[in-house]
C-alpha cells in the first residue's frame, strides 16, 4: 500500500542566470502583467548554470519520499539517456519505479529555466513524452492500492486521463489531490468543475485560478486601493468560486504574496516564509505536496499544514533546483521554532 502515488511529468530542467534580463511590468485597468525580458538580437552573458531532474509528479514524488511517504509515480520516459538516470534517481530517493512508462518514440520532456536577479522564472518546455500518457498505459491497480493520488500537470493529450482517474479516485474512495495545469484549466469552469468535486485538495497559482475563474485581480486605482484590504475581494471572489459547494480544500498561492486557502467556513493567509531566494522553479510543487503530506498527518489541520508547507517551499528556494532543499517533517519543526511570529491569518466569510 503507498501513502501517495504522483501522476505527471518528469523532465530535464537546464537553468540558465542571467543579470542582463529586465522585469517589464505592464498596467492595464483590469490587470497588471510581468514580464522578463532580453536585449533583441544581443549575445547575452550567462551569469550562472546547471543541471537538475524536475518535473510536477517528480519533484512531488521526491518530497513525499523525504517527507517519509510510502511513495510512486506514473510518468512517461522517452526513449534516450535520461530514461535510466531519472528512475536511478528515484529508486536512490525511496521511489517505487515500478509504474513508469516507458515510451518507444518520444524524447523525456525537457525544460530551459531562465531565472532572473529577482530569483523569479520564466519556463521554456518542451513536453516530449510528457504529453503522451494514454490511458491504457497507467497501472489503475497501483493507484487502487494507494491512499492518496496526487495529480500534478498534465500536458497535450496526458490531459484526457485526468477525468478517468478522477473519476476512478471517487468510485474506489482515494483521496484525491490536484495541482492543475493550464491545459485542464483552459476547458473552463464547466469542465473542471466535474474534476473540484471530487477531490479533497486542489492547490493552483494565482494565473491558474484567473483561467479557471475568469477572475482578473484587479491593480490599485487612485480611487480604490485595494492593497489596503485584508484580503483582495477578487481572491476571495475567486476561492468562493472554485470551492462552490463541493467538500474539497482550495488553495491559491500568490508568489511574494504567499497563500490562501479556503475550507468553505474560514480563509487562511499564509504569507512566504523568510529566506534567501536564488530560484523559484519547484516552490508550487514543494508547497502543495507537503500541504498534502502535512493534512494527512496532522488530522487535516489547515493552519499547520499551511506553515509546514511555506517553510519547505522557502526551503526550496533558497537553491537552483526543484528538488533540492527538502526537508523532512523535523527539520521544518526545528525552523518554525526558531521562527515564532511566523502566523497565518484566518477570516471567516
């Protein structure tokens, strides 16, 4: 019996530092927009480079592993020199590999990570066998024999096995977990609706819930300063939305701004937890599978899950590299003592 199986994509994350990029922040009535950007037609210098294994159901499954989860994954390899380094990595982490697919015609997926000063990213995928997973291909036995499934993004076609297993989670009483990806989320509220009620916890980033919800988060005006609130009334519009009337455990993660999470009675803000940030890439995937593992273990205690889950994000960022910074259930224990005003703030609604 697992504790948690992952489903989703494994790559190979090239990232790339460089100081030269600009942050162009864009300001419109409705939104405000960011982006990063380079010289046009320049040779720009490298500041820093490295190589690491990520991917959602990798990272996920790694940190389960460390967090002391019986653990497997379901992703697709390609057929190239990654295929076995990826599953030695994971036997090394504890993983059980025995559900990977393994595909004859597509390349593992691959990413270039372009970090900017701020520590910030801007992703370039390409999905490879990532956007192939059919669904003749998953082992439904092993997620029947797992307690809890915890989908990560799927891309391309992958995206039509999410409502199967969905669907499979709810007839055999598996708690369901899902980090959505856009794919899914493009389909709209009518859609995803179908997939919200039949999970416990769905975790997603601020974009991800203005795609699903058609929500945009509005800027500060000179007649309305919205910054002032508590909370911003379109978050809150937007976890009212995806939660409606079903019994799953929202949470939109905000960047800078940390997290919140709504239970239908209360919503939690969670702010960032101190620390040094040399990249992001990996935080939401550290975030949401110790939300999780956290919730599992201590009887389904929001807050507390909350703060474990923030400490292990900012844990992750203080590296290059989506998997590396984890800690296990002690070590994020021993840095909320040193950290005793670290709070989340609850508002009933």
């Amino acid at each position: 019996m697992y504790d948690f199986i992952t489903i989703g994509s494994a790559t190979q994350d090239v990232f790339i530092q460089s100081d030269v990029a600009s942050i162009v922040s864009v300001s419109q009535i409705a939104k405000k927009s960011e982006f990063m950007s380079f010289p046009y037609g320049a040779k720009t210098e490298i500041a820093d480079f490295s190589k690491n294994l990520g991917g959602g159901a990798v990272n996920t499954a790694t940190n389960f592993a460390n967090l002391g989860c019986k653990t497997s994954t379901i992703i697709k390899l390609g057929n190239d020199e990654l295929n076995n380094i990826i599953k030695l990595k994971l036997a090394k982490s504890g993983i059980d590999i025995m559900n990977i697919i393994d595909s004859s015609k597509y390349l593992t997926g691959f990413s270039i990570v372009l970090v900017s000063f701020q520590g910030d990213r801007t992703v370039l995928a390409h999905r490879g066998a990532n956007a192939h997973v059919h669904e003749k291909e998953v082992n439904f036995d092993a997620i029947k024999n797992s307690r809890w499934v915890y989908v990560s993004p799927l891309s391309g076609n992958s995206n039509k096995i999410l409502d199967k297993i969905a669907k499979f989670c709810e007839e055999n009483k598996i708690n369901l977990a899902i980090n959505a990806g856009t794919t899914a989320l493009k389909k709209g509220a009518k859609y995803f609706s179908k997939i919200l009620k039949t999970a416990q916890i769905v975790v997603m980033n601020k974009e991800e819930a203005t795609l699903v919800t058609k929500i945009q988060v509005r800027p500060d005006t000179k007649e309305i300063k919205f910054s002032n609130e508590n909370i911003h009334p379109d978050i809150v519009s937007m976890l009212k939305a995806l939660k409606g009337d079903t019994k799953t455990i929202v949470a939109i993660t905000d960047g800078k701004n940390g997290v919140y999470c709504y239970d239908g009675k209360k919503i939690y803000i969670c702010p960032i937890f101190p620390a040094v940030v040399v990249s992001t890439l990996g935080a939401g995937d550290a975030f949401s599978s110790t939300f999780c593992a956290s919730m599992d273990k201590f009887n389904w205690d929001i807050e507390k899950s909350l703060k474990y889950a923030s400490v292990n994000s900012a844990s992750v960022c203080t590296n290059f590299g989506a998997q590396e910074g984890f800690l296990t259930f002690k070590e994020i224990e021993e840095k909320l003592k040193k950290e005793p005003n670290f709070k989340v703030r609850t508002i009933c609604v």
